[in-house]
C-alpha cells in the first residue's frame, strides 16, 4: 500500500487483521486459513507477508516495471521472458529496510521450524487452484532461512510452469506474490480430505488420503497412500485401500525433510484409526458447510490432534448444473426434498434400455419422454396453470443409477392421472409395466398431476380433459393414420440422405430438425397408451364379470395386435430367410460354421445370387433394427450385418421341423363360444375388437419409434465421426459417453475443452459399475445416492447363485400358452439356440427375429404386455415372464419343462446333455 508520504507502508497480516485486508493483499491460503479459523477449526499459528510486501520490495529493487510488463503480458513466451527477468532480479536484489525488518519480525514470531508457504492472489479459487504451481517449504529454522524461502516463494511466481498454467486457463499470469509463515505440526500422519469424490464427481461421497509423516510425500506423490472414501452423510466407510507407504518424510536435523523408512508392520497397517477417519469426516463436513462449495482439505495428526493446514474449493467437481460437469450421472436430475421418498423400478423399460446404458443414450431419452408426455398433457387440453406444474415432473419420468435405466414410478403414476380412469388405469399399467409390488392405493390416491386453486376449477378441468379424451377415444384411428402417413414422409425424406457425404454441422442441423418434428407429433399419440389402459382394463372387468373362472392365460391371449401385425414382420421374414438357406445345403453348413463376421463376404465369394438378393433385401427392409435398438450405442444391422447371421443360424435349427404355430386368438373364441354368447358375447366382442385394435396401433408406432431412433443413430454417427476429426474426442465410440446436452453444445458454441477428461473418467465410472448387481426395485430418499444408501437397496458387489436342483418349480406369469419341455439355453442376446428353451433377463424389439428359433421363452423380467410377448403369442411360442433369479437359477443344458399356460418352469434334469427319453 502507498502510504500518505508516496512510500510503501507495510504490515505483517494474520489472523487480527480485518477479513477484507487478508483477502486483498494475503493470497489465496491466508484466506482459507482466516475463513476456517473463524469458524472454529484448529489452524496452527501463521502470518502472512502481503503483496503490498512484495511491492515494496520490487520498488526498491527496480523490478515494478518489469512486474507490470509481466501482469500485462498477452502471450505465454512474452510472459516467460519477463518472468525470468523478474526471477533473476528476485534472486540478486538486496533486501532493504522495511522489507527485511518486517520479514524477520515475522519469523521471530514463532518458536520452533516453520512452513514457508506461497500464497498467490489467483491461488485456491472457487475455479482455478492453482495447485503445486508455487513453492512451499517445509522446516524453516533461523532468520537467514526464512528471509532466503520468502524470496524463493516469491521467485515462483514467475515461473514456468506458473506461467503455463495461466495461459492454458485463459487467465493471465499472477503477479503480487504474498507469503504464508506457519508453525510447522511434526506430523505423525498427514494428508488431504476431498469433500466430494474428485475421481467420480459424487457429491455424497468424501475421500481421505492418508500417509505417515509430513504431508510433503503425499503432494509430491513420492509415498504411495492409503485411500479412504467415505459416505459424506452416514460417515460410513465405504472403500479402503491400503498404499504400500515404504517411506514417509520427516523434518531434517537443520533444515528441510528427509526420506525415511516405514517399518514392514506399518506399512501393512492403515495410518488412521476409526475415531481419526471419524473425526476427519466430521472436519469435511464443517469446512465444506462454512465454505458453501465441495473442499481439498490437508490436515495434519500430531500429539494433540488433528490440524488443519490449508482448505480450498475443489475446482474439478461440479457443484451446480452450470459449473463443471461431474463424471458420474447419478439420479433423475430432480431436486427431491428432504425426506421425501421416491421409487425406481426397471421392471419393463430393461426391454428398451437393457444393463448399462450410455449417458447419450439415456438423456436422450429422457429429454424426449418429458416433451412428449408435457405435448400428451397438452393436447388433453389441461389449463395452462396446471400444465405448467407438470414441467416440474414430466421431465424427470426416468432416472440413471450406474449406468442402468429405471422408472421413477411415482411420476408414472402421476401421468396416468391426466386421463380419466385412473384407479382402472393404474391397475393396468402396473400390468403393463411387470411391476413385482403394485403401490400401495393410499399412496397412489395421493400421485396427483397437478392441483387445483379450488374445486369448480378441478371440475371444470376434469371435464374438458374428459370430453376430449373421450373425442380421441373415438377417433384414435384416424388419428393414427394421420400420424403415420406424416411419420414416413418425414422419414422417408431423412433415410434417403446420403450420410457418408454429411459434414457434422448438416448432421445435428437434420437431427434437430427430426427431434423437433417428430417429438411435436408424438406427444398427441400418448393418448394411445392411455386408451389401450382403459379399454384393457375394461376388457379384464368385463372377463372377471361374465367368466369369473376365466384361466390366467386367456386374460392375455383374448386380446392381441392380430397375427399381421407389422411388428411381427421381421420374425417371419427371418423364418422364410432360413427356409430359403435351408434349400441350399452348402449355404446351410456355411451360415452354420462361418464366424458371424465372415458370412457375409463368403457369401458373396460363394456367387449365391438369390441368396444374397435375399439378404440385401432383409436389410434394406429391416437394417435399421438392430438388438437393443433404443440404444444410440448398438450398431444396426446396416453398419453390423453380423448379428443378422447369428440370428439366421438360429432360425435354421427349427426351420427343418417347424410346425404351423397354435393360434392364441383362436384358442381364445374356442373358449368364448364355450362360455359367453347372446348380448353379452356381442358387448364383449365390441370391445375386444376396439382393444384389438389399439393394441395394433401401439405395435405400429413402436414400429415408427424404432425407425426413428434408427434414424437418429445414423446422424449421430457422422457428428461421432465429425467429432473425432476436430479434435474434440479421441474415438468415434467416445460420442456415446457424452450427454445430450453436451453433444448439442458442440455444435452451439460451448466449451468443449473438458470433454475428452470427462469420457476417460465416465469410462472408469463404467467398468465400476459393471461390477454391482442392479435391483430391480428400490427406494431413495431426498438426495441420498451415496454407496452406502445404495448398498441397502440392493446395489452392492455381483455374487453367485446356486443352480437350481431337480424337481424345483419357478413361478413366474403365464404370458403366451403352451407346455414345451427342451433343453434351457441361457443367452444375453438372441443367438442360436436351436430348437431350445431361449431363456434370457430380459429382451427387447431385438429379439424378435429369434422367436422362430426358440421352443419356449422364458424372460427373468418384462410383462405380458411387452413388445417381445406379444409378439410370442402371435407365433405361438409359450412364455413365461417375471421369474426372479431365473438366469442365475437356471443352467444351459439343463432339461426344464416351460408352462406358459399356468406360469411355472420345473427343472427336469441337471445333466450336460438333453434327455430325449
């Protein structure tokens, strides 16, 4: 500071001196020191030499002008030139009076060894720490080494990789060096506490590194330490890993540190106690808590305690959805209160999104089933006001937990409500979602989509939403036709460019054209699931009324799509694919014992022309399915035709002896003219055949969908590809760990500097998570996502199941007719089984063109009203679905006898082979 005589009037700060003092002229670590002390935490004794001390010194010696150059220089090499002049001039300036005076009184203000610390202004901000880029040193003794360290510490200012830091940032490079004199703690363990996982970006978890000794081995990263995460909330300890800590360092005799040994014993022991990672934790929370933002905390244990050396935010974990983004998806992005509970279930949206889905894949969709189901709300023509409160839920309907996909179930319930019906509706769609637990009624009575200023306003309200629903009911057919008609024009339109000519910028300008578009559209057709609840539920009412005694299975074989329906296509052109191989041995026996991957071109070696015609004609009709079709990540059979082959292998082994399939409708009016006629049986049949055709209509709109998200995987392909050129992520494959936001920000001008770090930490937080068992169900409360809340829930480490033993019965639900008995065949993708029992954790769209292939199918999760069933029972393939634990249960090559009627699996034998007798 200048004082009123021109000269340079100068102090030593600490903790006495006002906070707005040491936040001007004492740098970035008295500040954490003051803001910590103040809040009650043990610091050791420290002062601080402000800039103003430095400017003195820089003004006595001739270095301000240099200074100046250096703060305004535009350019690192500019900055570097002047930085080495400054450093040389640091180095061989004396220092004179009242610079020296006051540096030593400073000193002399302590007993014992000092920590000489620099403390730059820039240093421990909210998003740049400036870590390890300036000096700090350890066990100071005597005047002389303490003047000789200030002038080191402020010599590091101006250095290179100071300097370089800066410049990458896109700040400039930080001048006015203050200096922090702090009592050394003769540590007896030392390290830092992160109060948020710097690794994963979880906000609930707090991670401790520990070492023995000064904590110098720790930051230089010369003593490999123990790691520690804890569960910020519970204090519960959630991981361990003990480092090898061979050596730790100690304070030297006369100055500095020296290299130690660690006995074998410690080495192999954990350097903190119970209490110690208790206390810590305790630490983290209050600093965190004071401070307002996640913090890197170093501390130090010695005889009297725990100290704390230094806190500064983290800058590399996002804190707020605008600042930095976190590696780790976690949730549904929905801010629950405190105490408030919500319920995830994946019971049928695994046949879409199947294990680990990617980020892109899953906000993607999660973006498009909130627009949806708001234009859904919207066409049904709910009040503005209330349309407004469903944007606080609709787009939150799904959520993300280590990579897996789930319902959160409340919300469904809450979408349902839009419509009239709801107690009928509700019932249904727990059906059609294969919920194990339906909500208990006093909880699902109170899932209103919105509210109401008074009751005439709800009245009027209920009304107009019912009058048009009821409009709709009636006209859903012609609404589907409209839609469909504009559907293909649109995709037509799209399939037919040319994308191996499309730069990334065309690509995304086209995929927002489609999303937008199509998305608008789509919003008015979820009146369709509605109706198909309703009609459904009436349809079981009327059952239960007039045949009381009316089997399980009829329930759901009375009503289906009708055996054209447009879904089943690719099953059947699958099945006279394998009927036109089966008529060519020499094709049969190479499709057969060819790799997948090489079919194809020994096909087209072998010159089997109407084969091959056969083939392109299968993929240009059907190349843009693929198995888990709603996943951006899955190539389509157009960029994969490989899984084509595996499919067609499996076909041909039931080609051969493939029997004309029981027809489930007919069974059921074989059971209707047996138990139902006159007047009822006339009601009855008018509202199968409505029902008959919803349901038909909902295939057909699947079948849009998946054209659509087909659609879309090409045009996300040439931004992957785009992407990879510019430099903005290293593997194509890299796309599909970015979010949808993110990957929209690519091309409108965000940030994307961060991207590549944000992949590599999103593919290690993917191999975690491959390794814990996803509940089917589970609860959560407020925000609470930590390990240890989710350990309870069922998400903890993959274990074995014992195999089931003969005689044991599986109840599951009856979803298709039938009694096979064959041999199990466990796959995790529609691959040959041959004539086999199929039995997988769940399916999707995918899997259709195996059903012909397969004597029965057994699906661990799903419903009856999943796409796959349906399709089942059209071609006459038994099913049972809902069987907890009947992968891990059930071995391959074990002989199970599937009754789909009834709704049961019973293991027959454990052998290795089949058992014909």
């Amino acid at each position: 500071m200048i004082g009123d005589d021109g000269s340079y009037a100068v102090q030593v700060l600490g903790p006495w001196s006002e906070a707005a003092l040491v936040d001007a002229l004492a740098g970035g670590k008295a500040r954490g020191l003051r803001g910590v002390r103040d809040g009650g935490i043990r610091v050791p004794e420290w002062v601080a030499l402000g800039a103003d001390v430095f400017e003195r010194f820089a003004a006595d010696a001739g270095l301000s002008e240099q200074v100046a150059a250096f703060a305004a220089a535009e350019d690192a090499e500019a900055a570097l030139a002047l930085g080495e002049t400054v450093r040389a001039g640091i180095a061989a300036a004396p220092l004179q009076d009242p610079v020296l005076t006051l540096i030593l009184d400073a000193g002399a203000r302590f007993d014992g060894p000092l920590a000489v610390r620099s403390s730059v202004r820039a240093e421990d901000g909210a998003d740049h720490s400036y870590a390890g880029q300036f000096d700090s040193y350890l066990n100071v003794r005597g005047p002389d080494a303490v003047v000789d360290r200030v002038r080191d510490c402020w010599a590091s200012a101006f250095s290179e990789r100071a300097i370089r830091y800066a410049f990458a940032r896109g700040l400039p490079p930080a001048s006015g060096p203050a200096v922090v004199l702090q009592r050394l703690v003769t540590a007896r363990a030392s390290g830092v506490v992160f109060t948020a996982n710097p690794t994963t970006g979880a906000l609930g978890e707090l991670v401790i590194s520990a070492v023995y000794g000064l904590g110098e081995g720790l930051v230089s990263g010369a003593v490999d330490a123990d790691s520690i995460v804890v569960d910020k909330a519970t204090g519960v300890v959630l991981d361990t890993v003990l480092g090898d800590k061979d050596r730790r360092y100690a304070p030297a005799g006369e100055q500095g540190c020296e290299i130690r040994e660690v006995d074998a014993a410690d080495r192999e022991r954990a350097v903190l106690s119970a209490d110690e990672i208790a206390e810590l934790t305790a630490l983290g929370r209050t600093v965190e808590k004071e401070r307002g933002t996640p913090q890197d905390i170093e501390w130090a244990i010695d005889d009297t305690g725990i100290w704390l050396l230094q806190a500064r935010p983290i800058t590399t974990v996002g804190v707020e959805s605008g600042s930095a983004r976190a590696a780790e998806l976690r949730g549904a992005g929905e801010a629950v209160p405190d105490g408030e509970t919500r319920i995830w279930d994946n019971s049928n949206i695994i046949e879409s999104f199947s294990g680990i889905t990617s980020p892109l894949t899953y906000t993607t969709a999660a973006d498009i089933y909130g627009r949806v189901y708001r234009g859904y709300a919207k066409s049904l023509r709910v009040p503005p006001a209330q349309l407004r409160q469903t944007d606080t839920w609709t787009p939150v309907l799904l959520g993300y937990f280590h990579g897996r996909v789930y319902y959160n179930l409340l919300h469904w319930y809450r979408m349902v409500g839009i419509a009239p019906g709801y107690p009928l509706n509700r019932k249904v769609l727990e059906a059609a979602l294969g919920v194990d637990e339906p909500l208990a009624s006093d909880i699902a009575k109170t899932l209103r989509p919105f509210t109401f200023g008074n009751p005439l306003a709800r009245l009027r309200s209920r009304a107009v939403t019912t009058v048009t629903y009821v409009r709709q009911l009636f006209g859903i057919d012609a609404m589907v036709e409209e839609f469909t008609d504009e559907f293909y024009r649109v995709y037509d339109e799209y399939d037919a460019m040319d994308y191996r000519t499309l730069t990334g910028e065309q690509a995304y300008t086209a995929y927002r054209a489609v999303d937008r578009d199509l998305v608008e559209r789509w919003g008015p057709l979820m009146v369709l699931d509605a109706i198909l609840l309703t009609c459904t539920g009436l349809v079981y009412l009327l059952t239960k009324l007039f045949m009381p005694k009316a089997p399980e299975w009829f329930l759901y074989s009375v009503v289906g799509p009708g055996a054209d329906v447009e879904s089943a296509e690719p099953a059947r052109a699958m099945t006279e694919l394998a009927r036109l191989v089966r008529a060519d041995p020499e094709a049969t026996a190479l499709v057969n014992t060819t790799p997948a991957d090489l079919v194809y071109p020994a096909l087209r070696e072998s010159g089997r022309a109407d084969l091959l015609a056969a083939i392109e004609d299968y993929l240009d009709r059907y190349g843009y399915r693929s198995l888990d079709e709603l996943k951006l990540e899955t190539p389509d059979l157009r960029e994969d035709p490989s899984s084509l082959f595996v499919m067609l292998r499996s076909a041909l082994g039931r080609v051969a002896e493939a029997a004309a399939p029981a027809n489930r409708e007919e069974e059921a009016d074989v059971y209707l003219d047996a138990h139902l006629g006159g007047v009822r049986r006339r009601i009855y049949e008018r509202l199968r055949a409505k029902t008959s055709r919803c349901a038909a209509h909902r295939e057909r709109l699947r079948f849009c969908r998946t054209r659509a998200f087909g659609m879309v995987k090409r045009m996300i392909r040439v931004m992957g590809r785009d992407l990879v050129a510019r430099g903005v992520i290293d593997d194509f494959a890299d796309v599909f760990y970015l979010t949808n936001s993110e990957l929209r920000g690519c091309y409108d001008g965000a940030d994307s500097e961060a991207l590549r770090d944000l992949v590599g930490a999103r593919r290690a937080q993917r191999a975690r998570d491959a390794d814990l068992v996803a509940p089917p169900r589970f609860r959560t409360v407020g925000v609470d996502f930590g390990r240890a809340a989710m350990a309870e829930q069922g998400w903890v480490p993959v274990t074995d199941t014992p195999a089931a033993t003969v005689g044991t019965v599986l109840a599951g639900t009856p979803s298709a007719s039938g009694v096979v008995e064959g041999e199990a065949v466990i796959v995790d993708e529609p691959r040959d089984v041959a004539g086999g029992i199929l039995v997988a954790y769940r399916t999707d769209p995918g899997w259709v063109a195996a059903l012909p292939s397969a004597s029965a199918l057994v699906i661990e999760r799903g419903s009856p009203l999943t796409h796959v069933a349906i399709v089942a029972r059209e071609l006459g393939v038994p099913t049972v679905v809902q069987i907890k634990d009947v992968t891990k249960k059930i071995r391959t090559s074990m002989r199970i006898r599937v009754d789909g009627t009834n709704g049961t699996v019973t293991v027959l034998s454990e052998g290795d082979r089949r058992d014909d007798s």
